[in-house]
C-alpha cells in the first residue's frame, strides 16, 4: 500500500510510456500489450525445481486431483499450464502453428492426455483447462526440471521468470545448486530490488530422517534454518517443509483406502514393522491380513512406505474415520501450512506481483533493444522501484516470521496484520469487524500510525527494529490516505 500512486497505477503508466516510445517496434508494441493483458489475468504460479523433486505430485496436492504430468512423447516434460475452464480439455501449443486439441481421458483420480502421434521435442506448452476452484483465482504451471546448461545458463528457470508471477520452487535441502539457479531472478533491478514472488519449499520431506516418523519435525527444524540463512533469504519470501505426496493422499483418501490401513493397523506394531522396511517386502510378503497384491502396490503408490506407517500409527492412535486421517495428513504434510503461505504471500498480493512481473518485463525489453529515450524510460523502473511500499510489506512480512527482527510475539503479530499479513483489505489490516464505520477505521489506524512512529523514532531500538517500524507506519499512512480519499 502506498501514499500516493499505487504500484499497480505506476506501472500501468509505465507500460503506456514504453508503448508510446516503441510505437514504431511492432515486435516490442505485441509485447508490452501482452503485458498489460497479463495485469488482469489470473496470477500465473509456476512449480519449478530438479528432477524429481516432486513437482508435479505437488501440484496435484494443490489441486486436489491427480492432472499430473503430462509426459512429453521422449518421457520429458513440457511447459504444462493448468487453467479454470468450464469443462476438462487440453490444447497443444507448437510454434508456427495453429493450436491443436488434444484427445484426454478423465479417470475417478484425473485425467490423462493422449500424445500419440507428436514428435519428441515438437511441443512447446499444452494449456490444461480444468473445472476447479483452485484454479479461479491462479494459474499453475508445471515446469520440465530446472538446471544449467553447458554455458552455465538456467534456461527452464528464465522462462519461468518470463512467464510466472511466482515461483514455488522445489528443493530437497537447499543445496548450492539451487540456490544458483534461483540466484538467475537476482539477474536485472527489478530481481535485485524485489525478490518476493518466490516461496522455497523443502520437498519430499517424508524421505527425511530416513522415513521415520519423526522425520517431518526434522524437515521444520531444516526449513526453519534455512529461512535464517541470508543467503536464501535474499531469494525467497519464505520456506516451507511438504510432503506432497502425503498432501495428495490425504486429500483423495477413499474409504476403502482407510478400511486397508484399519486393518493393517489392527496388526501389532512390531510385527506391522518388519512389512515395511522395504517396498518389495511389503508386496511380496506374507502379511497377517489379507491384502491383495494390487491393493498393496495401490497403498505404496499413494502413501509410500512412510505413510502407510503414518497412517496406521494414526489410526491406532485416534484417527478413527476416514475424515480424520485425511485432515491428518494433510496437516502433517504441511500442505495446510503452503497453501496458507501462497495464500498470504502471493495470492493476496495479486496486483503487486503482477506489476512486478510487467517492470520486470519492461525492463528487460529497454535493455535488450536501447535507443534514444530509453535511459529516461529506465530510470523511471528505478524510481517506481524504489518508491514501491508493497515490495518492503512483503519483504517485513517474510522477516516477521523469524526471530530475526527481535519484536516479542506480540508486537511481530501486529506489525504483521498492519502490513496485510491477515489480508490487505482495511478491516483485516486494522483488526477489525468488516463493516467497521469510516470514523472507526480512522480512530484505529491513527492510533497505530502513533505507536509505530515512537518505535521507529525510539534510538534504544535496534537499527533492524525501527526500520521495520518505519514500514508499518508507511503502511498506516497509506491507510489513512485511503480513508481520506475515500471520504472525499
């Protein structure tokens, strides 16, 4: 939230000056109306991450659904778009040629899509649209693995950074490589200034800890400690240990799913255990209840080893229908915990993410093709970026969620509503009821404008604290500006 022109405003200019200045480009012109087209389409949320890393189970987790991959016809991925449409339907985009339909088959679980008849390496996107809530508000991409090539170039990760709004970006422990391809974000002004459109998440954290139960602790304790590192932190908004997998399975749980592991669970755990120190034991062994080879190999297949094992010991514990071991499962995969993060950090702030991708964009284009008036134009990215509020609320936001700043909870908690960590609509902001007077809204927020500046003023405060402070009450400003003109 800013005092003045909003960042959205500000960037809708700066799109209108670009096309005035490449008006005689008609390359350039297609590319900036693209941009100003994407300002009011659904916010675009690519998965991306190594091989393996789990990606496309995640963004089935998310969905609720199995509609993931779409195996490119050589086994490889394509850049796969996920999209709300009033019926399943999948189109196959090829350069230099028209769209194509492409023939699907939707299963109780989801669908798969027929390639036959394509050419390795001949697909350029395939553009799912699918019947969901999930989807009403965002866009999801599933991305092929990321990686640098032999010229130390990350080329899945610039489209992704071209195309995305934000990134999910799969990992299993942060390690440097990934850290490098993520550092491609950091690559302009807009990625150095405005590094809030990412959210690192440890994926496949039940192999964590070698699948012991306690293994998701681990994962937290892992995410945890990486939020802390400078380092990550500079990349991403926040970190987030999940189990896709374990997510997925939750959520399309049937009952015959939990009637099995009843009654495997009905079987003493010692004995249970030795079943499941392997894959091949579980499936060829002699266990005391009688489950089917294909029901077995199904129960591996959607819970793996780790959480038949999670499952049977919440069930023995408490978890005594099959709504129970699902809203367990999904818990303890963390998905609960993504999906609120994507909801806080992206969603919400739809609009800042959008500007951001269209400077960045525009900034990309002034470099790439510099003439006569293009410094002026560059210099004008610069000063909407360093005037841009919504970037330093989310940047606080991140902070927030660590011990780093020094506030106690209750003050972190504050200082995180006030910057739209609740919602960024006034009401949710302020902590108050949603039809709130004008005259209320006013009394609250200049009372928090108040008791932020002591803070940002107080010298006994950490030079970290008070510039904190100074956000939250830039952010009371704009509220106030808001109410002003509002009663105007």
């Amino acid at each position: 939230m800013t005092v003045g022109l909003r960042l959205d405003e500000a960037v809708w200019g700066l799109l209108h000056q670009a096309l005035q200045h490449y008006r005689d480009n008609p390359r350039a012109t297609d590319h900036l109306r693209h941009q100003l087209a994407r300002l009011e389409q659904p916010l675009r949320i690519a998965i991306a991450g190594p091989w393996r890393s789990g990606k496309s189970t995640l963004l089935n987790a998310i969905m609720g659904e199995e509609v993931a991959p779409v195996d490119g016809v050589d086994g490889s991925t394509v850049f796969t778009w996920y999209e709300d449409g009033p019926q399943p339907s999948a189109t196959a985009y090829v350069n230099g040629q028209p769209p194509q339909e492409l023939a699907i088959a939707k299963s109780a679980t989801g669908m798969r899509v027929d390639l036959v008849g394509w050419r390795a390496g001949e697909l350029r996107d395939i553009v799912v649209q699918w019947p969901t809530r999930t989807l009403r508000q965002v866009t999801l991409i599933d991305t092929p693995a990321t990686g640098r090539d032999e010229q130390g170039r990350a080329p899945v990760m610039e489209r992704v950074l071209r195309d995305a709004d934000a990134v999910l970006y799969l990992t299993r422990d942060g390690r440097d490589s990934d850290l490098r391809v993520l550092e491609t974000s950091r690559e302009s002004a807009v990625g150095q200034a405005a590094a809030v459109h990412v959210i690192m998440v440890l994926s496949r954290v039940d192999e964590t800890g070698g699948g012991r139960i306690d293994g998701l602790l681990t994962a937290r304790r892992l995410a945890r400690r990486q939020h802390r590192d400078p380092r990550v932190n500079e990349l991403s908004v926040h970190v987030v240990p999940c189990s896709g997998l374990l997510g997925l399975a939750g959520r399309i749980l049937s009952e015959s799913d939990y009637a099995d592991l009843a009654a495997l669970a009905r079987v003493p755990r010692p004995e249970l255990e030795t079943h499941l120190l392997s894959a091949d034991r579980f499936l060829r062994g002699d266990l005391p209840v009688r489950l089917d080879t294909g029901v077995r190999a199904g129960l591996l297949d959607r819970l793996g080893l780790f959480g038949i094992r999670l499952a049977t010991t919440l069930i023995r514990t408490g978890c005594d229908s099959r709504a129970k071991l699902s809203a367990e499962l999904i818990r303890r995969s963390g998905l609960t915990e993504l999906r609120e993060s994507m909801a806080r950090f992206l969603v919400d702030r739809r609009d800042t993410l959008k500007a951001r991708s269209a400077l960045a964009a525009v900034e990309a284009l002034l470099r790439a093709e510099p003439g006569r008036g293009t410094d002026e134009l560059l210099a004008r990215v610069e000063q909407i970026l360093v005037g841009a509020h919504e970037f330093r609320e989310l940047r606080l936001l991140a902070a927030l969620r660590t011990s780093r700043l020094g506030f106690d909870a209750e003050l972190a908690a504050e200082a995180a509503r006030l910057v739209g960590g609740d919602g960024v609509g006034l009401a949710a902001r302020l902590g108050v009821e949603h039809d709130a007077t004008v005259h209320r809204l006013w009394d609250v927020a200049s009372e928090a404008q108040w008791r932020w500046r002591n803070r940002a003023e107080d010298p006994l405060l950490r030079l970290a604290q008070r510039r904190g402070a100074q956000v939250v009450v830039r952010s009371c400003e704009g509220m106030l500006a808001e109410l002003a003109e509002g009663g105007r």
